[in-house]
C-alpha cells in the first residue's frame, strides 16, 4: 500500500537567498533518487520556511519495482569447449554474477553469440530504501557560503537541530549531524512551544499550520501581498510591490502578519528615493503611494507573527523607532549635502581611488568628459547638447562624495541629480548625471537624452577598455568590475538609440585616455581584439532574445559588428530576407563564389585577362551592383541592398556554365578567382552566409 513520505530538516535561521535554491535542488535530487531507485510516487513537494526544509512525497510505492538485469559474459566459443563443457571463463562469470553456469542464456550480439547472466532483484521495502537516502538528500544539498558548527565535520547553511522523517505512520530512522531522525518538529518560534508530534506523514502540514507555519512558499508570499495591499489600502493609499522584496520577505517569516506604520509627513520634502531606500533596503517595509503616485507618511511592515492587538502595536512602536532614526539620518545628510555645491566637491576626487591600476575617479571624470564629448560630436548633438553632456559628465562622479551616497551608496547619480536640480543645474544636466549610471540591472531602464545616452557609454567604455588594458577580465563566474554587464548596457543603449557610432572609434579613443597616465599591458590592437570578441558574444545573446534565430544571428556578427546599431538592422533585414524567393538567388550566388573564392591569392582583378563574354557580363554586373548596393547599405537600407545583390544569381550561374575557372594559365586562372573572391567578399560584408542553416545550401 502507497504511503506519504515527509523529510523535514529543521535549522536555525536560513539567509532568505538560501531557502528557494535549496528547494529547487532537493525537488531535483528527490526526483533523481527516487527514479535511480525504482521507486513510484504521485507527486514531490518541497517547501520551507527560515527553520526548515522539507520535502514530501504523495504515495510511494511500498516496494521498489523489482529488476531484471541480463549481464553479458564472453562469448559462446570461450565460454564452453568443443564438448560443450563450460570453461573456467564461463564458471568465474557465472560466480561473480552470482548464478549457477547451467543457467548461463545465449545471445546474439551481431554475428557472435555470447553468453548472459539473467539476474532478477526483488524490489526491496521502501522504508529501508528511503531510510538510506534521506542522509543523502540533505548532505546532496549546497549552499553559497556552508557553515561547520560544534565540533561536527558536517557542513550546512546553518546548524540543524532537528530530523524528521517519516513513511506513513513509521519513523526511518538515521543519524546525522549528532541527531536522530524521529517524528518531532516544532513550531512558529513565538506562537508555539514545545515538540510537536507528527503521528503520520500526511498529517505533516495540518501540523504545521495548527502551530502558526505556513510552509508553503507560494501561500505564505499571496498572503502577504493580501495583506500589505489591504494595509494599504486601509490607508487610503496602494502599496508599491517590488517583487524583489517580496520574495524576500516571504522568505524571513514563517506566519505573516502585515501592519501600517507611519513618520513624520515632512520627511516627504526630501526626495522620494531617499525614503524608499532605506524602507525597502534595509528594512523590507513596502511603501505606500497616494492614487496620484505620491508617497504617504506611511510604510507596511510584516512581522513574523505577533497577531493579537498588543503585539502588532509593539512591533509597529519598533519598526516606527528604527525608521524614524534612519530618516532623521537621512535628513540631517540632506541638509549638509545641500551646503556644498556638486561643482566644488570635483577636485576631492583626486583622493577617491577608482581602480588601483587606474587611477582615481578624478582622473577618470577627465576620461570620460573627453570621450562624452566626441560621442556627442559623432551623433550631431547641438551646441546646447554639448555644453549639457560636458557639463553633466564634469559633475557625473561628484555625488560620491557627499554624506547621502556614503551612508547609502545605491543612491549614487540619483543623489546627483538631485543636487543638481537644487543647486540650479539645468534640468537636461541634473538627468544626465542620473541616466550615466542606467541601466543599473537586467531589464533596467534607459538613458533616453542625448547626453545621458553618450555620458552612460563613455563611462562604461572607459571602464571595460581600462580593465581590459590592464588585465582585469571576466573569467567564468567571475566579474568582479561587472564588464559583462556594462557592456551589455551599451549595447542596449546603441541598439535602443538606434545610435550610429564605431565600437572600434570608441575602443581607441577610451584607449588613448589612459595612455601615458597607466601602464597597460595589452596593446590597443589587442584590446580591441578581445572586446570586439567580448562584445559579439553579448550581441549574440541579446540578437537571439530579440528574436533571431541563431544562425541569422552568427551570419551577421561573422560580417563584422563596428556597427552595433547597423548589425542589428542587418539581422533583421537578413531574417525578412529569408522568407523573399530572391534570397535562394542570393545564397546560390554566394555559394558558388564562396566556394572556389577560398582558392584566390588575391582580389586583383584584371579586366584585359578577360577571355569570354560570361566573365566580362559577370564583372559588370558585380560593378553595377555592389555601387548600387553601397548606396542602399550606407543609407541602412539593408533589405533593399540584399535584393540589389540577390541579382548577381544570374550572371554568376552563367558564369559557371561558360567558364572554366581552373585552367592552367595561372595568371587567367588567379584573375578569375580573384573575380569570385571580390564578389564573396562583397557578399560577406552584409552577412557570411555560409553560417545559414538551409535545405538549399
């Protein structure tokens, strides 16, 4: 008869980053182990809460499915002599699979006969095989930064204080970690005492949720948004969500109970990010807006229990406490910011050490007002916008220094925007401060201005480009300086501006602000070297999450990337070109030419070494349209410039029809590879479509 199982690990306090990787693994392992094993179930279920982890298992089976093994031995001519005795080849087999030799079967492999050991293996108790693999699920789990304690050689996220495992109504008992599995757990910390007594497995969350532990994530988090939206709203007011914080607050209590609280309303004069910030950084309270998008003096905490009257003003009383002191922090470095203009803490960046091998952030305020500078330039910005990127990249670094950014650094360029504004910085300055630091994460917001577009670019090049020149490069999981990132960021940026700039022009001119100032030991050719590489593996990523298939995709970063913006346009008039009947004229023509092009020495043609009418048709035809095809792409016109090319299909074929390329006068022959290889190359500078995955090729 199928029974429940339940394995429930309890520990003192789980970091909330731990508990849903712990969970996913265990569902993973539990399926492995249970498959491994031949054991059936009906369903796994893996929950938890801070002080425990548990999984359960809907009806296993009461016995493993029994195995049938047929173990090969040596063949029938080894096995047994000319009298059809067998041969101690045949006994040592028999012995070691534990079988009698008469009981040795014959087989077939391919044109051989061998002999086979059948071995049945009764299916054994499931209590006695999950008593084994329970040890296994917990020592099979893994954590960030595992912890020993006692004098144990056991390594977990954190102490374990408790085992319990149970099938059916049966204890499995094991030992580990100096405990004895048993069928004791205990409740919520404050709403329960004592050990409580699971008597079956099935009877495990009813337990559970009688002592005040909701363990099952998703309820636990749908109960707390409830209940922080109705606090809201009781409020007159809507909580913002951040499903960030959400989760992590689900992940810190066991049984939620959501309260308002409130501060002083002329804290609200500060800026609103200095208010979220330590609500939701460093307190998990969620804010609370008006319907017009403003924050009220009110904030909704969730506490780990605590549910009559007298306790929730308590925990209120607390949270209230230690908000109040963090915002009258905040206040206090607001008003002494504000005495010292953004423009006169400049040169006390000389003292702020940006990277070690790169000098200060100082220096790198200089680096980056140049390179603004001449982005700007190559993107047509107008005087007002040249004097506004200049400006907000003078200032883009100042922030760093004020009391507000110090006590939260996540606030960096938001502060400086503020400041800005409020010390009569133009308005187009004071968000280019704020927009160089954009986008922050995945899925961040963008530059949208102008300066702000280029000032992002400039400091993120400068960055990738120092490091790299010196070094410092992502290697595997290690990012120290986030270069993966940043560059992406500027290919979002690029791509999203549709911005015309040379990734290579950028490369250099980052370059040349280090040179002479820092030793790097990478050359600018090899620099732009590893980043033209390092920037095609993030555009290959973003292309395929935009939609591309892959080999599109290769086929256009194979033709260069210099471009981003332009590479991008290309992939996409190359995908559109794919479903046009012109496009298996322009994959023929390639094709052909590709393939005899790898042969040429060179692409010197020599129109007089001309020997037949198909040669000349084709170099005019190649003349006319890669001059039309030109125009097209360096108006981005890509589309149209592949259908341009996709008329060469014709001339090409007659070409190989009337003309033998082969021959043995070796100056006609080069001539005509080189013809071919002008005429690939041509081709290949829009994509390399000897990348495209086809049924045609």
């Amino acid at each position: 008869m199928a029974k429940d199982f339940v394995l429930e690990i309890g520990v003192e306090e789980l970091p909330a980053r731990f508990l849903e990787p712990a969970l996913t693994q265990l569902q993973k392992l539990t399926e492995q182990s249970l498959q491994e094993h031949r054991l059936a179930y009906e369903e796994i279920i893996t929950c938890g809460t801070p002080r425990r982890i548990t999984v359960f298992v809907r009806k296993v089976a009461e016995t493993q499915q029994s195995l049938l093994q047929e173990v090969k031995g040596p063949a029938v001519k080894v096995a047994f002599n000319a009298d059809g005795e067998p041969t101690r080849a045949a006994l040592g087999f028999a012995k070691s699979n534990g079988v009698k030799v008469e009981d040795l079967v014959r087989r077939s492999v391919g044109p051989v006969d061998y002999v086979f050991a059948v071995k049945q293996e009764a299916g054994r108790p499931a209590a006695a095989v999950l008593k084994e693999l329970a040890p296994e699920l917990i020592t099979g789990l893994h954590f960030p930064k595992p912890m020993r304690w006692g004098d144990l050689d056991m390594r977990f996220a954190r102490p374990i204080r408790w085992l319990l495992c149970l099938l059916g109504g049966d204890v499995l008992p094991f030992t580990m970690a100096g405990l004895q599995a048993d069928r004791y757990t205990y409740g919520h910390r404050f709403l329960s005492s004592g050990k409580l007594v699971v008597d079956e497995a099935g009877a495990y969350f009813d337990v559970m949720r009688k002592a005040n532990v909701i363990v099952d994530l998703a309820e636990r988090r749908e109960i707390i948004r409830r209940q922080v939206t109705e606090a809201a709203a009781r409020e007159g007011g809507q909580a913002e969500i951040d499903p960030d914080l959400l989760d992590e607050v689900t992940n810190i209590v066991e049984y939620p109970t959501a309260l308002c609280g409130s501060f002083d309303k002329e804290y609200l004069q500060m800026p609103g990010e200095v208010l979220i910030t330590p609500m939701r950084e460093h307190q998990r309270y969620f804010p609370v807006r008006d319907e017009g998008g403003n924050l009220l003096p009110r904030f909704i905490a969730v506490g780990n229990g605590g549910t009559d009257q007298e306790s929730i003003n308590i925990i209120r009383a607390g949270n209230e406490k230690v908000l109040r002191a963090r915002l009258s922090d905040a206040a206090f470095f607001w008003q002494e910011d504000l005495k010292t203009n953004l423009a006169d803490r400049v040169e006390g960046l000389q003292k702020v050490v940006f990277q070690e091998s790169l000098g200060t952030v100082y220096e790198k305020v200089q680096r980056i007002t140049a390179l603004a500078d001449l982005l700007a330039a190559r993107l047509g910005a107008s005087l007002e916008e040249q004097g506004d990127t200049t400006r907000a990249a003078y200032l883009a670094k100042a922030d760093l220094l004020t009391n507000m950014v110090y006590e939260f650094p996540e606030l960096q360029g938001i502060m400086g925007r503020e400041y800005a504004l409020r010390q009569g910085e133009p308005q187009r300055v004071a968000r280019a401060i704020y927009e160089h630091y954009l986008p922050r994460f995945a899925g961040d917001e963008l530059p949208e201005t102008l300066p702000g577009r280029v000032l992002s670019i400039a400091d993120k090049a400068d960055t990738i480009v120092g490091c790299f020149g010196v070094g410092i490069m992502p290697t595997g999981s290690q990012d120290p300086y986030a270069l993966r990132r940043q560059a992406l960021g500027i290919c979002h940026i690029i791509l999203d501006g549709g911005l015309v700039l040379s990734l290579r022009e950028i490369i250099a001119r980052a370059y040349s602000g280090y040179t002479g100032r820092v030793h790097m030991k990478l050359t600018l050719e090899q620099v732009t070297g590893e980043l033209e590489e390092f920037f095609r593996q993030r555009l290959r990523g973003l292309f395929i999450d935009r939609g591309l298939p892959y080999d599109t995709v290769d086929a256009v970063l194979a033709a260069g990337i210099d471009d981003l913006a332009g590479t991008w346009l290309r992939g996409q008039a190359l995908e559109e070109f794919r479903t046009d009947p012109a496009f298996d004229a322009l994959l023929t023509a390639f094709t052909r030419a590709y393939n005899l092009a790898r042969k040429a020495a060179h692409d010197r043609v020599d129109p007089a070494l001309f020997d037949s009418a198909a040669e000349r048709e084709l170099y005019q035809a190649f003349q006319s349209v890669s001059a039309t095809a030109t125009t097209r792409m360096n108006d981005r016109a890509y589309g149209a410039a592949l259908s341009t090319i996709a008329r060469l299909q014709e001339p090409v074929d007659r070409f190989f029809n009337d003309v033998m390329v082969m021959v043995d006068d070796e100056r006609i022959r080069d001539n005509r590879l080189a013809l071919l290889k002008k005429i690939a190359a041509f081709i290949g500078s829009m994509a390399d479509l000897s990348k495209m995955v086809t049924s045609n090729k």
